[in-house]
C-alpha cells in the first residue's frame, strides 16, 4: 500500500468536498458550546487528514468523534473537559491495540452487523440533511437544494466536472450575492497557532466517564470494524488493512490533539465513503481537505464565524445526503442472504431509533447472530407469510 502514487488532480480535489458535510457542522457547534480556540481546533484537524492521507494513501478520513459531538453540543461540556477525553480514548484504543482486543472483538462481529450499523449511520445523516440544512433559507434553500441535487446526479461520475465542485461553487456564489459583505472580509485574516497545552488529570478522569465510555462502542462498530470492511469493498485490489493499524492510527490523533487545542477524531466509514462517491481514490483527496482547513485556522480564524454562517446550509445538507445514501447502499451484499438481511435492517433501525442506538444495536445484532435461531424464525420477520 505505501507504494501507492497519491494524486492530486479534479477528481481528488472534487472527492476533497465528499464529507464536509458531516465534519464541518459538528466542528463549529463544537467550537461555540465548548468555547474552543478555533485556530487550535482548525489547524490539528487539518493536519490529521493530512496525516491519515500520507498514512494510508486512500481516503482514510479523520472525522469529529460523533457521540463525544452530540453529548458536548448537548449538556455543553466544557472544552477542557472534551479535550481530556481526547487523550483518555486515545490511551484506550492503544491499549486495546497493541494488546490484540481490537482484533479479538472485531472479529466476533459479523458482517451483517457491520452493514446494519452502515445502514443506521447512513438512514442517520439522511435525516440530520433533511431535518437541519436542506429546510433552511426556506423556500430558497429548497431550490438550491434541488438544483444542487441534479448538478450531482447528472456530474457524479464526470472526471472532467467533478459533481462536489460544482455544487460547492454554485454555494460560494449563492454566499456572495445574498449574504456576504464583501467590506468584512479583509478583517477575517490574521496569522493564528494551535497553543500547546497539557490536560489536567481532572480533566482526563471527567472527560473518559463523560464522553469517552459512550464513545467507544460506537467507535468500535463504525471508526475500526465498519471503516475496514468499507476500504475492502471499495479497494478490493489493495491489500487489506489491519484493525490493529486502523486502532493505532486512530490512537496517535488522540494522543496529539488535545495538546494543540484539536478535537477529538477517528476514522469513519462514512466519511470514506464520501470522498469516494465524490472522486477520491488516493489519500489526495483527504490531504487537500486538511489543507483547508490548515489555511482556515491559520488565517481566517478570526472571521471563521462570519464564513460559516453565509455558506449556504441546504449545499452541505444534499452533499450530506448523498454520503448518507451511499453508505446506506452498502446494504445490497446482504439482500441475498434472508436470516443476514434482517438481522442488518433490525440493527440499521435500531441505531437510527434509539438513544445510544449505535452501542445498542451492536450488542442485541451480534447476539441475535450467534443464538442457535433456526433461518425462518428470524428471515419470517421480514416476510409476509405466516
């Protein structure tokens, strides 16, 4: 795999967009309910996709740590606190590495729970697009939404005019023209560091029992076990990545962020799956990503709320969308096999449905895998014979 040419040309750049609609919301309700510096935050952010992209030469996104997200933006935990629960599940899954535990409980869960907890996250930022970006600017948001959509259904697969691209630019110009004034943007730029800082032990201990104990099963599922078995469906000609290096990577961004003032992260197969709907075959896609938001922490920081505000919402919800369907699609190996296929669809609907639907339906999917249940008593769920 390290042999592997990382491209940078309009397919990459295009794939570069697939997943800023999950990343880019949470970063900023992140930054404003834990009071983050927003330059720290950018800046180490950026610089994990770039370390992920040089890592593994794919797109291996770094993504915001979802359950930790919700809860912060929730009860708004302090920053102090998130970043302490940074370096505590960092220290978790190094441990559950090197120890060989990750690969132990990957592989007791089976693929169909794999594909349920796809289906859930996907059926999940389905519903996030609709409920939150797409409904936004009112009627105007729901044009552009629909102009965004058939820009992307007609372009997906255009080399020549990446469908992201388009999209992404038919949002700068939407910014421009209707909420942008153009005498405050020479006050968003300023040069800005990440600041170095060390976790207090209290910290540390508040920020594992808060945010990290309900992360990791969630981490588990879709950061490690579902981001493996989606670099596999997608990259079959490349040799298979390990869980054991896909729990150490994750670990090492932990173990840095939060010195610098940066979010917790971990990979995802959602955000992979993205940069590749978009284009993205190499770790190009999630370099020049990073790379945007490098350039955001070190000079626009100061002006970062006033851009995101006037980046239209219903662009980023059908971009969103359209990850959400993909990883949702995913699905479709299992459709052969009755017992497997119920079994995912219990699990997509249960991690979409119920609080902590994600460690839930992990747990109830793989034992209702393994009990000695005969195939119709579990493929008759979804059948309409009695």
């Amino acid at each position: 795999m390290s042999r592997d040419p990382i491209q940078f040309n309009k397919r990459e750049l295009s794939g570069a967009f697939g997943d800023i609609g999950t990343d880019l919301p949470l970063i900023i309700a992140m930054i404003l309910a834990a009071n983050l510096y927003i330059a720290g935050a950018l800046i180490m952010f950026g610089l994990m996709q770039v370390f992920t992209g040089i890592i593994y030469r794919m797109p291996m996104p770094a993504q915001p740590l979802k359950a930790m997200a919700t809860l912060v933006i929730a009860q708004q935990i302090g920053g102090n606190i998130l970043l302490g629960a940074g370096l505590a599940i960092g220290v978790v899954m190094l441990i559950l590495s090197v120890t060989g535990l990750l690969d132990t409980i990957a592989k007791w869960i089976p693929k169909v729970v794999v594909r349920g907890l796809q289906l859930g996250l996907g059926i999940s930022l389905c519903s996030l697009a609709f409920r939150n970006y797409i409904s936004s600017d009112s009627l105007n948001g729901y044009i552009l939404a629909s102009i965004s959509f058939v820009i992307i259904l007609i372009f997906i697969d255009n080399k020549k005019y990446p469908a992201s691209l388009l999209v992404i630019g038919l949002g700068i110009i939407y910014a421009f023209i209707f909420k942008i004034d153009a005498s405050d943007v020479p006050e968003s730029f300023g040069i800005n560091l990440p600041i170095f800082g060390v976790p207090t032990f209290d910290d540390i201990s508040k920020g594992f029992l808060l945010l990290a104990l309900p992360q990791i099963p969630l981490s588990l599922g879709n950061s490690i076990i579902a981001t493996k078995q989606v670099a596999k469906d997608l990259f079959p000609e490349k040799p298979e990545m390990s869980i054991k290096k896909i729990g150490i990577t994750y670990s090492i961004m932990n173990l840095i962020n939060p010195f610098f003032g940066g979010i917790p992260t971990c990979h995802g197969s959602g955000g992979m799956v993205g940069h590749y709907t978009f284009g993205g075959r190499t770790g190009g896609s999630v370099i020049i990503y990073g790379s945007l938001y490098i350039v955001l922490g070190l000079f626009l920081a100061n002006g970062f709320h006033n851009l995101v505000q006037a980046f239209p919402l219903p662009v980023l919800g059908v971009i969103l969308m359209v990850e959400g369907i993909s990883l949702s699609s995913l699905i479709k190996d299992v459709v052969s096999d009755r017992k497997g296929f119920v079994i995912a669809l219990l699990v997509g609907v249960i991690a979409f449905g119920l609080p902590y639907g994600f460690v839930v339906s992990m747990i109830v999917g793989t034992i209702i895998y393994y009990l000695p249940l005969s195939l119709d008593s579990i493929s008759n769920l979804g059948s309409k014979e009695k």
